[in-house]
C-alpha cells in the first residue's frame, strides 16, 4: 500500500468518523465535532522533477469545540501527509487546545495552546499560503500560556502570556523533531534536516499586547497596535544568560461595500547570543535565528521589518452551487536590517468560493528568497545570488470542511 494511498484512507476514515459523532450530537448541545480533509494540487516552476505539478493530500484535522455560555473550549488535531514532490514526508501535531471562560462583561480568558494576540487577526491574508509574517512568527501562531481578550466595543485589548511555545510532535524520519508543529517559533537546529548550526535557542517568557479601535458608522474600519516582548534561551550557553526578542506592529482593516483592504507595518528584532561557530556558509552567527515548523527549520534575519498590503473584493451572486467567491492580491515583503541581505518577496494572487461543505483556493503565487516559493531554502536570511530572480507557484486546493 502507497504513503500517499494510506493517507487517502486515513482521511476517508476521518471524515466518516466525525460525520457519524456529528449525526448524533443532541440539537443544543454545547459540543460540536468536525474536522476537515484537504488535497492540493501544486506546480513550482523551479522543479524540473514535475514539470506538470503534482496532487496529494494535504491535511486531515479533527476539530472539537465547547461552548455553554460561560465554559468555552478548542483543540483541533492534524495529520499531514504530504507527497513526494513537496518532500514526501508526514506529521502531526496539536494545532491549538484550550480552555476559557466567557466573563459576565463578554470578556474571556483563554488558557492552553492559545492563539497569539499580535498583529491583524485572525490573519494577515486572504490565501491559503497566508504572508510574509507567518513564516517569521508572526500571523496565525499559537503558543502555550493564557490570553484575556477585552469585552467587545468600539475600542478592543488582547494581552497575552506565554512562559514556552507550543511544544513539537511526531513525525517521519525525514522530519527535524523539533520542527514537527504548526507555528514557527525560534527551535534548535537539525544536524540532519536542518542547518547543523548547532544553534539551540527556544523562546520563553513572551508577553503581548493588542489594542484595536473600531472607526466608521458600522465599526467597518479598524486601527491597531500590537507590541511583543519576550526572551531567547540558547540551551548551548554555560552562563544561562538570556537574550531579548521585540515586535512592534501598526495594522488597519476596512473597506467599503464589496472591497475589502489589509495593511500591516511590522518591525522586530532578535537579539542573540550565538557563538562563532553557530552559523553556516561563513555567515555571522549573530545575523540569524532559526524558525522551525511543518517539519523543517530554516534561518530567519535576526532584524528585519515586514510590511503587508492586501486587497479583496467579494463577488456578489452565485454560479450555480458555487458562491462566496472572493477575489484578492495579497502581497508581503520582509526587508531585513542586517548583514547587507537582500529582500525577500511574497505575492499571492488569488481566488476563493465554496459549495457547501466544500471550500476551494486557486493561488497563484510569485516570490523569491523564500523557502516556499523559491529553491533558495535559506532566504529569509542570506540569499543566493543563484535563486535572485522570481519563480512562481501554483496551488489549487479543495477542502472538506464537515
């Protein structure tokens, strides 16, 4: 039986499984299971090894969520299983799981593996691939520690506290251990799968803030702020001594009628600790960190800003089953202030409707120096002058949403 067969059975299972607790759950019950199964198929014009792309699946997750009124909770639980032309390896991981309570005023708590508050929310982007800002840490990231999100109002504050990241699970033995989970946080490097930086840094003790105001006769316009703070420990340091990690974000949502804009501002700067010979290629051990998640790290400039435009437009009516179509462009670049290294570059082109259950993406997607849309792995730090033109990628995907 092939890997990518055993996968299309693992998620056939899945979805048979959660639409059977589905069909028995009690009308008003505070419990709702589900779950999704995505497949994908991708093109990536710098692999000669498919030149006509390839299809695989992509994800199956179990979602279980709670809600009476006071008691709230998440958790979702996914397997990948990805084929051979986007590297052929599987893994899974706790997306998110927390519990909370909703406060007399609406407010709520949240404690567990909780989303972070920072930045726009619940993300920076309209596809599938989302920005720039996620494969740096910093859109849709999920760590372990509690948040407080303020009653809602046309003035709006999140803080959060977060004393580790989100922990690493299981995944094949072509994956780094430490990278098997779904946020990018700073992780030690791989000797096999990675960098053999030797670098063996891990974020701890992270606080955020978010505050956000709701402008316009229907709040349609929002302007936000968000800072981070929080500390690096390098595991490979005799003396214990902690480094310091900062975030500052600027960020606006809004629109008129069908269009819909984007716009986020974000500076951040690591700072490091990392001996002369932490580092890879001859480059200054200190002008880098390394991020890990979807089963591989990679290195990240340790100070770089990211800056976010998107646009979208929501096309009234339907095509016969088809609706909500939406239209956007969704671009990010990350310009990193150190070591002279070049900028790195995402822009996603893009459309997205659904069918019932049924949710698609058509992506097409420009960039370079990226380890997602270029075969330069390592360009969100150095960049090779080999990978300094565009390349492109195609994703169009179909997901089952029960």
């Amino acid at each position: 039986m092939s890997a990518n067969y055993r996968g299309a059975v693992l998620a056939a299972a899945l979805m048979m499984l959660c639409n059977a607790v589905a069909a028995e759950e009690v009308a008003g019950s505070p419990w709702i299971v589900g779950g999704a199964v995505r497949f994908n198929y991708v093109y990536k014009s710098w692999q000669d090894d498919y030149p006509n792309g390839f299809v695989g699946l992509d994800t199956a997750r179990l979602d279980i969520n709670f809600d009476d009124g006071t008691l709230i909770g998440s958790a979702q639980y996914r397997y990948n299983r990805y084929p051979k032309g986007q590297g052929g390896y599987w893994q899974h991981f706790l997306h998110h799981g927390w519990v909370g309570m909703r406060l007399a005023d609406k407010s709520t708590v949240q404690a567990g593996l909780v989303k972070n508050p920072f930045g726009l929310q619940p993300f920076a982007s309209n596809n599938f691939y989302e920005s720039m800002a996620f494969y740096t840490g910093f859109e849709d990231k999920y760590d372990l520690g509690v948040t407080y999100a303020s009653r809602p109002g046309p003035v709006e504050w999140q803080l959060g506290f977060f004393p580790r990241d989100g922990g690493s699970y299981g995944g094949g033995g072509n994956t780094a251990g430490a990278s098997n989970r779904y946020s990018y946080n700073i992780v030690p490097d791989d000797d096999q799968q990675g960098y053999a930086t030797g670098q063996r840094d891990r974020e701890r003790m992270t606080f955020t803030g978010r505050v956000v105001a709701h402008i316009g006769s229907a709040g349609q316009h929002e302007v936000g702020l968000s800072a981070l703070t929080g500390t690096i420990r390098n595991e490979t340091r005799s003396d214990g001594r902690d480094t310091r990690r900062n975030a500052v974000a600027l960020h606006y949502r809004g629109g008129t009628g069908p269009w819909n804009v984007m716009l986020e501002a974000l500076r951040y700067s690591y700072g490091t600790s990392h001996g002369a010979g932490q580092t890879y290629g001859g480059l200054d051990s200190n002008s880098f960190v390394i991020l890990g998640a979807f089963g591989y790290p990679y290195p990240v400039a340790s100070k770089g800003d990211i800056y976010i435009a998107n646009l979208s437009y929501d096309i009234p009516g339907t095509l016969g089953p088809l609706g909500g179509f939406k239209l956007y462009n969704d671009y990010s670049i990350l310009r990193k202030r150190v070591g002279n290294y070049k900028s790195s570059v995402q822009n996603v082109s893009g459309l997205s409707f659904s069918s019932g259950k049924w949710v698609f993406y058509a992506d097409f997607m420009l960039g370079k120096h990226h380890p997602y849309l270029s075969p330069d792995g390592g360009g969100l730090a150095s960049t090779s002058s080999v990978h300094d033109g565009y390349t492109r990628r195609i994703n169009l995907q179909a997901g089952y949403y029960f």
